[in-house]
C-alpha cells in the first residue's frame, strides 16, 4: 500500500481503540502458510473468527474466513427505511492500493467484503436472486470492495467507507453502484458453507498480487440516520483476528 506508515500507524491503532470495547486481548498467530488464528472470543459464534486466509490462485485471490458457528447465520433485522439501516460484514482488510480495483489511489485501506442488509439494494446491475428484480436483492449475502477510513463522526477512533463529498467526481470501478461513496459492487458469488465463507476474485493484472497482506473482521455497519456523510460507519466490531488491523496474514 502507498499510504505513509504513519498514517497506517495511526489508522490501525484507532481501530484497535475503537475494538476494545468489545472485549479484544486475545492471542493471534500466523502459521506458516499465511493464516491467521484466532481465539474463540466473540459473542455472536458466526462471526466469531477461527482462521482466516487468502491464497493465490493465478490471476485471483481465494478469500477464506473460518467462523466457530453457521457461516452468515444472522443477518440485520429489517427496519424498512434506508435511515439508519444496519449491515452486517465479513471483511477482509488488506494491503493493496485502493487503485488496483479502480478507484484513485491512496485512498485509505482497500478491504474486501461480504455484506447483507435487508432495507437497500446496493448491487444495482444484478438480479442475484432471480426474481426479475435488481433493486431487492440486499438480503443476501454479496461481495464488495470498499474504501476504509477513520472518522470520529462516526464515534471515537472508528472508521467508515469513504465519502465523496458533493460536487467531486473521482475515478471509480465501472460496478460502482452509483452511491456516494467508495464502494464497488462487483458480480463475484459468494459460497458460505457450513462454517466457512469463501469468495474468488479475479484481477485484471496479477502482478498487483505480490507481497499482499490481510486481516480478518467481523463487523456490524450502519447508514447514517440523516443519510448524509458519514453515510457509512463502522459501529460493532464482532471480531478481529489480529485485534489491531496490522495485518499479519500474508497472501500464500
């Protein structure tokens, strides 16, 4: 990533304050295939993480995360508006430059994530569940990329998906779903099999592939009530495998 480690430094450790109330002290490790292992420690056992990895397959990267419990089990309760819908996440963090999926570069911590969240549809150019329907499809478990940031109107220390502000264009993926802030929702399927999430996700150009680096989260989002910036934020940490984002898994 070309971020400055500083700003790394800084990013990490504010998202680690933000995740020790939810009770985070655990031991983590990395073995020697690049997985990341963690202690069973969550509230919630589909989320609560085991291990996690991220392997090389040619031009893709495999997405791994191992829970101790059903795999996408919960998912948020409807409310019926867009105003303060929640998202519920299995994410991915890494060290790859926000300009390797389309976006500007240095733009903030390129993660990747699976999502579901009943009140929006964010997937725009699908009909996932083949209902004759793109804009309904929120329900189910999907991919994305997105942008992290820090920003404390979301509350101390926590992160959001980046906003674009009013009047800014920025370079974005062609599967941008059209919403006001750095997230791609391209069309890769997700498979959650008992335990395990697994998504492939091809690139453009494998040598953007080399020395990447990982974390693993669990987490809940939520849209601002006003539906305005920050329209994204991080409110619920689940669990994080490394319990300070500093990315030790390593792509295998």
């Amino acid at each position: 990533m070309r971020l400055s480690s500083l700003l790394l430094f800084s990013t990490f450790a504010s998202f680690s304050t933000a995740c020790s109330v939810a009770g985070h002290g655990h031991h983590v490790h990395e073995n020697k295939d690049g997985e990341i292992h963690d202690e069973a420690d969550a509230t919630m056992a589909d989320f609560d993480i085991v291990h996690a990895r991220v392997t090389r397959d040619s031009n893709a990267l495999v997405f791994h995360m191992h829970v101790s419990g059903k795999a996408g089990d919960t998912r948020p309760t409807a409310r019926g508006t867009l105003a303060s819908a929640e998202v519920f996440s299995y994410v991915w963090p890494t060290s790859l430059d926000s300009s390797v999926v389309g976006f500007e570069a240095d733009q903030g911590i390129l993660a990747f994530a699976v999502t579901a969240h009943p009140d929006f549809d964010d997937t725009p150019l699908y009909d996932e569940d083949g209902n004759g329907n793109k804009d309904d499809d929120g329900y189910l478990w999907h991919s994305h990329w997105v942008v992290l940031v820090p920003d404390d109107a979301c509350g101390p220390g926590a992160l959001k998906v980046k906003d674009i502000p009013p009047g800014q264009s920025p370079r974005v993926p062609p599967t941008w779903p059209g919403l006001p802030i750095l997230i791609d929702s391209p069309d890769i399927p997700v498979t959650m099999d008992a335990a395990a999430v697994a998504v492939r996700v091809p690139f453009a150009d494998a040598s953007e592939l080399k020395d990447v680096r990982f974390d693993a989260v669990t987490a809940g989002l939520q849209v601002n009530a006003n539906v305005h910036a920050p329209l994204l934020c991080v409110r619920d940490v689940f669990d994080i495998a490394s319990n300070d984002l500093s990315l030790p898994g390593r792509v295998r």
